[in-house]
C-alpha cells in the first residue's frame, strides 16, 4: 500500500500542492495534518506510522514536511526500514526501495552523525573555555554570598525565624538552607 503524508505548517500555507503529488504519485491513503514540524508530538504522523505494514511505502512530497531535524529524519527512515517499509520522497527524487535511494540516504544519515558529533564537540569546548575564565555552570544562586551574610546577620537575632528571613529574601526556607550551607554558615 502507498500512504503519504502531508503536513502544512501554518494557517495561510495551504496543502492542495502537497496532495495532488501525493495523489498523482498514487497514494492510496494520505494522512494530512496543520502544525509546525517543530513540535514532536504530531497525531496524524504518528497515526500514519503505526498504520503501515511490511511492503508498505510512505511518500512525502518534501523531506521536511516529515521530521523536524536531518536526524530525526534519520531515525524514523531508520525505523520504517527496519519495518521493511520503503520511504519516498518527491521532490528530492529519493525512493528508498531502490539502491540508489538507499545510498543516498546512508549518505543523509552519516551526515547526521557527523553534524551530532560537531554540536557536542563544540558544546565540550565551550563549556571548557568558559571553566578556564572561571565561570561554573548551572543556575545563579537565588541569593548572593552578601544577602547569605545579610540573613547569617538576621539568624543571629533569637526573635527572628528562618521562615521570616526566607520570606525577606523572596526565597523557601529551603533555598535559606542551602545558600547558608553554600557559605558555610552554621544552620
């Protein structure tokens, strides 16, 4: 069977382009949805995924109509030729049940790996370019080493409560806690 799949991104896109292809290139079954691809959850492609069968073939009428990144892309074409479920698109000509097709996208999927492996080496050296400046990561402390010496001040009066010093601060007694911890106060 030919099932395709259609997706329009936004309310003044329209998909009739899309179906005639779809139609023309015999699409039995065209699931049609209207959201941004950028969104992982999309019920129509997900209904259209787990209706096809072995020897099925899934056509697109553009590679990006179907995933929201290259390796995305990669991961559902990986998962229909697992399924034994051939993959085409037609605007970029590619037809996975021949070998030419196949080529070309092990091609695609090398290209994904590659591009991966250049986002966490690039992410590796910017976070160890920004240790040897001193910086650390994660969040700001929700209160600066003075406002910890601030509250130490306050704690140290016996008719004031952590609850009332936290509540100063705009912070959980908590929070109080873990900056007094954070600069070795006693709690």
């Amino acid at each position: 069977m030919i099932i395709g799949y259609v997706r329009v991104s936004t309310h003044d896109q329209h998909p009739e382009l899309q179906l005639d292809a779809l139609n023309q290139a015999g699409c039995e079954q065209i699931f049609q949805e209207k959201m941004t691809g950028t969104l992982r959850e999309r019920p129509e492609l997900s209904l259209c995924l787990r209706i096809l069968r072995k020897g099925d073939t899934l056509v697109v009428w553009l590679m990006d109509r179907l995933a929201r990144s290259l390796r995305d892309l990669v991961e559902i074409i990986e998962d229909l030729h697992q399924r034994e479920i051939g993959f085409r698109s037609l605007t970029e000509s590619i037809d996975t049940t021949s070998a030419s097709g196949k080529l070309v996208f092990h091609i695609f999927g090398a290209l994904a790996e590659f591009e991966h492996s250049l986002i966490l080496e690039r992410t590796k050296a910017g976070l160890a370019a920004a240790r040897a400046r001193g910086r650390k990561g994660g969040h700001r402390p929700a209160l600066s080493t003075s406002d910890v010496k601030k509250a130490a001040a306050m704690l140290s009066d016996p008719m004031m409560t952590k609850a009332e010093v936290a509540q100063h601060f705009q912070v959980s007694r908590t929070t109080l806690n873990a900056s007094l911890k954070r600069e070795g106060y006693p709690l």
